[in-house]
C-alpha cells in the first residue's frame, strides 16, 4: 500500500513534534499518523516528528503516497498539485462531520463533486448515507453509479475508560465544544435552568477557545452553578471528568456521529438525547432516555441526576446486562481503523 499522508488545514505541530490540540480535529489527525507506519502530515515545514514525519503537498513522492484528505472541498486541488509531480495521484477523503454545512449552492456542487470523483470513507453509516444522497442530487447518473463510498463507527478507545467516582452534587454536562446555533446550547440552557431549581445540580461546559469568549459563553460563566472553562488539557483529564459526571444533555438537530455522546455513555454518564435518527443509531432499541420535546428533556434528566444508579440497572437490562458493555463492542475504535486500512488497500 501506497505511504500514507493526511491533509488538514488546521492540524497543529508544536516544537516537538506533537499534535497539538484536543479537538475532534486534531484527536482524528493523532488517530490517523497511527493508522499506518510511516505516515505523513501535511504541514509548511519538512522535518522528522514524534511517529511521523511533517512535510508540504508540493514536496509528496505522487506515485508512492495517498492523501487522506480531511476537508473534501479541497480534493480537487490537492489532485491538481500531486499530479503536477506524478502520474498517478490518490486522493481520499474523510468525512468526519455532517454534510449539510454549506447554505451556497457552489460549495455543496464542489462537495458532491469531490464525492464523485475521489473515494471517500465516512465516520458513520449515516454519513455515509448523506455523502451517497449528495452525490445522487447533484451529479448524473453514470457518475453517482461509481462513487465508491466506506464507512465505519468512528468508536473511541475502550481502555481509556475509568472507575466512576462520586461527586457531592450531581454534575450535568454540556456535551459539545462549540455554541453554535445547530447545538441549540439556549434550550440546554433552559431545561438545566428548569432541573437545577429541583435538584441541586452543577452544570460543566468545556468549550472551544472561540466559543468561550462568546456572549452566552461569558453570561453562563457568570452563574455559579455552571463551570464554564477550556478543553481538558490532557486525555486522562478527559476521561476523569467523565468519570465524575452524572448526565449529560443532548440537544442538537444533527449529527454527522456523536463521539462525545458515545465516549459520555461508555464511561457511565447517563445520556438524555433527542428522538432522533443519529441518536438511536448510537444506542440500543429501547433506550429510555429519548425525548421529544423540552417537557420531556426535563423529566428524564431530572430523573437521572436524582436516581442515577437506578438509570444505569434500566440501561443494563435493555443491553443484555451491560450497558457500558454494548457501548463498548458497537463503538470500538479497533473496528474503525481495521475497516480505513480495509478501504485504504482495495481502494489504492
């Protein structure tokens, strides 16, 4: 198989040759340099890093390497260069989010473009249902017959998982890093509102440098119940505070996957989410904790922050005894790698 190298315009590598960042970004590009040896991050400088090595488009050996591509509106372009030094150049995309970000008709024709012309491995069955529906609507039919189109739970690491630990108060996360409107974070804002005059609840919200100096971000941080702060420095600090978190409360319209959620569940934080397609596709038939409306939202989670060991026996029952357990085994990040490398061979 050919070398591999991943293009993402807003990867970051400090001076000593790490990843930096804890975004879902920068968590996927780590993921991928240990997908295969040798690999390649595409960066302005050319030097030796920690299990990869950084280095320009321009400088890639065209008919040696294969570009996993993370923003599939540039595939066409990164095709342009590497063919420019080669006569063969591979290009596939990754596409970790939904598909529904762009509002202009020219960039969702450049998306679908780039879906047809280039192979494309998806982070969920459901994305890769959008990405296959994108390329129907806007291409003809003899190219949309011959998108080729694989995908895999992205999962996370089950051994990074820890013991849960009490807390004095119940904690309820925010479960997202950003305050965009498609998380609906002022309807979060208003059923934890409703709960925490019942119970008395801590509300935690690790958001993304840009969204902490919001307005809402800077108004919630005033309440002192809430803990508004930056992303966990490290992995394990990660995985602590799930550890300790009681529920979390899912309000946003779509998802491309749902990691945070799937990573939440696995450590035992029990998960209020919206009857959705993208929710159910990450739990088991029968789940409780689906609601349709705020009425709903607000019964559930006052439910689990006030009876949380009573929610977790309900959701081992409905999993075959565990819960954490099934979340484990249909999100395994394992499975993920094995499936890109799977496509990565038959592809190229």
């Amino acid at each position: 198989m050919r070398r591999v190298a991943i293009k993402w315009d807003q990867v970051t590598i400090d001076a000593d040759g790490h990843i930096a960042g804890h975004d879902a970004g920068a968590t996927l590009v780590r993921r991928l340099v240990r997908l295969t040896h040798n690999p390649i991050v595409i960066g302005p400088a050319t030097r030796r890093c920690d299990g990869f090595d950084e280095m320009p488009l321009a400088f890639l050996d065209t008919d040696a390497c294969v570009v996993i591509n993370m923003d599939v509106l540039d595939s066409t372009k990164i095709w342009r260069v590497l063919r420019e030094n080669g006569s063969h150049p591979a290009v596939m995309n990754f596409q970790w989010g939904p598909t529904t970000n762009y509002d202009e008709q020219v960039p969702q024709l450049i998306e679908a473009l780039s879906f047809a012309l280039f192979p494309t491995f998806a982070n969920s069955e459901r994305t890769a249902s959008a990405v296959r529906e994108v390329v129907r609507r806007w291409t003809v039919a003899d190219v949309a017959e011959k998108a080729r189109v694989g995908w895999a739970n992205l999962g996370f690491r089950v051994e990074h998982v820890l013991p849960r630990a009490a807390t004095e108060r119940p904690i309820v996360l925010y479960p997202a890093i950003y305050l965009s409107e498609r998380k609906r974070p002022r309807l979060f804002v208003e059923v934890v509102e409703k709960v925490h005059r019942k119970v008395p609840i801590r509300v935690a919200m690790r958001l993304h440098e840009s969204h902490l100096v919001s307005e809402l971000g800077m108004a919630l941080s005033g309440k002192d119940w809430f803990w508004v702060g930056p992303l966990t420095a490290t992995r394990v600090s990660y995985w602590e505070a799930l550890a300790s978190t009681t529920a979390f409360l899912a309000t946003a319209t779509e998802e491309s996957y749902g990691l945070e959620y799937v990573e939440a569940l696995a450590a035992g934080v029990i998960g209020v989410l919206p009857d959705t397609t993208w929710a159910r596709a990450l739990v088991p038939e029968g789940y409780p904790f689906l609601w349709k409306d705020a009425a709903q939202a607000e019964a559930m989670l006052l439910r689990a922050v006030s009876d949380p060991d009573g929610c977790r026996a309900e959701l081992d029952a409905i999993a075959g005894g565990d819960f954490a357990g099934w979340i484990a085994n249909k999100h395994n990040d394992d499975d993920f790698e094995q499936a890109m490398l799977a496509r990565l061979q038959e592809w190229f």
